[in-house]
C-alpha cells in the first residue's frame, strides 16, 4: 500500500474523517451505513479521506480487500489506520463486557503505523502525522518509543499540524470508554506542548473509537473526537448505553491563514 505524502488545493483542503465501521460478515448493516456515509462525505469534494481505526471486525482479510477497493474507486486519496479491533479478537459478546475476553491478531499490512503527509496551499503549507496507537489482544492503546519519537521529530516544523490516531487521548466523560484510553496520553499531550510556541500553532488531534462527537480543548492542541459510521454511544454515561443520533462523519477545512473549520455531518442531514 502507498499511501500519498504530498497532496494540494487550489484554495482550502477538505478532509472528511470517517470512523468506527466495524465491518463484519456477521453484521451487514454496519456496510450498509458505511456505505451511506462515504456517499455523504464524497458530496462535499474532499480533497482526502481520513480513516481512524476500527475498520474490520476480528481482522476478516476479505473485507479489509473490499474496503480498500471501495476506496479506491471515490478516486480520492485516503489515509487508514488500525483500530482495537483491527488487531483484537474479541469472544464472548452475548458475556457482560467484563466476562469477554480478547485474543491478538496481525494487523492487516495495509493500515498504516507512521505516516506523514504534507498538504500544499497557496500561502500557507500543513501536515498530517498519523499513528498507530493500536494494541494487539487490547481494547485501549499506547503510542510506543518509535511512534513518540516520530511525533517529536515532525512536530519541530513550524507549519501548523493534524495528528491522527484511533484512541482519545483525553477522557471524553464516559467512565466505561474513558477506561479504555490511550494509556500514555500524558506523554503525547506533553510532546505537543513542547512544541507549541503559540496559540495559533497547536496542533489539532483527530481520533475516533469513542463513537461520539467532541471538541476538548487541551494545554498541548485541540482534540476532535469522530462520530461512528456503526452505532453511536451515548455519551456523558459511565455505563456503555447507544444514542439514537444518526451515523456521521468529521468535515474538516484547513485554510489559508493556518486555521480550520470543522463540523459533524449526520445522515439525517444535521450538523454542528
């Protein structure tokens, strides 16, 4: 798989983040709704589509072959990272969530684990880290020493940046999915804030796994949490409870003067 590391726009860059579509042979609707979304996120003409983790369910070979050439056909690049459950498999669904338990899968080879990618504008000249902060046989994540090395080698640049991964790593307020965090999000959030001089510099982290939509606002950047093109959880719970809102995806407008407008686009067409 080679994924872009230079792309540009005439004007501003459009990324639609898309995550959380927990595709499986055992739950077909979860393509249907994926489906929907792509269709959405394509009519507003992003220059890039951003998968943040948990694609495939139990690491299914055929469907991740699917999906990438799914992808492949909106002509339009895309970047894709690992999720739990691209590299978790997990037993035992009709258990209480604690009586499962949780085997280690390969990560398909296709998702990435380090990648940067530069984007061009008239006047101003952006980046997008992403990393794999997956654990194989786990339901929360950790960036290991090559993953935080990246982050610091790349964040010395003075352009403005996105940093994508899957886990949040700032508790989102759902005691049970705040559990199952990045565990060294103190670590990650201390890398960003050494190398943000400036209000208008901090970068702005893009992750997915919570199934809900939030924007947190931390020492180190902006976190911006992804609704899920699978179901959404309720949030503000400390027990898992599934919200009745729409199935969506994150629009993202990086601009000229080094800032970004983003909003959470739902199938039932509302937004914020």
């Amino acid at each position: 798989m080679t994924y872009p590391t230079h792309l540009s726009a005439p004007s501003d860059f459009i990324i639609a983040q898309i995550s959380d579509l927990h595709l499986s042979t055992h739950i077909p609707t979860n393509t249907d709704k994926f489906l929907k979304v792509l269709d959405f996120a394509l009519t507003f003409k992003p220059n890039l589509l951003l998968l943040t983790g948990d694609l495939v369910n139990d690491g299914h070979l055929p469907l991740y072959d699917w999906l990438f050439d799914t992808l492949d056909k909106t002509n339009t690049p895309y970047l894709c990272l690992a999720g739990n459950h691209d590299v978790t498999h997990e037993m035992g669904h009709d258990l209480p969530f604690d009586k499962r338990t949780f085997f280690p899968i390969a990560k398909d080879d296709r998702l990435i684990d380090t990648h940067r990618l530069v984007i061009d504008l008239p006047h101003a000249t952006w980046q997008l880290l992403a990393v794999n902060s997956a654990l194989h046989g786990h339901i929360y994540g950790r960036l290991d020493d090559g993953q935080l090395a990246f982050l610091k080698t790349h964040l010395v640049h003075a352009m403005p940046a996105l940093i994508a991964l899957h886990h949040h790593p700032t508790p989102v307020g759902s005691a049970w999915i705040d559990e199952h965090m990045l565990q060294n999000g103190n670590e990650f959030w201390a890398i960003l804030n050494a190398h943000t001089t400036n209000t208008t510099n901090r970068p702005h982290v893009l992750c997915g796994h919570v199934h809900q939509a939030h924007i947190l606002q931390q020492n180190g950047g902006t976190l911006y949490t992804c609704p899920a093109t699978s179901r959404q959880f309720a949030p503000h719970r400390d027990e898992f409870g599934i919200d009745d809102v729409a199935s969506g995806f994150r629009l993202l407008q990086l601009h000229n003067n080094r800032t970004l407008d983003t909003w959470v686009k739902r199938l039932d067409n509302s937004g914020f």
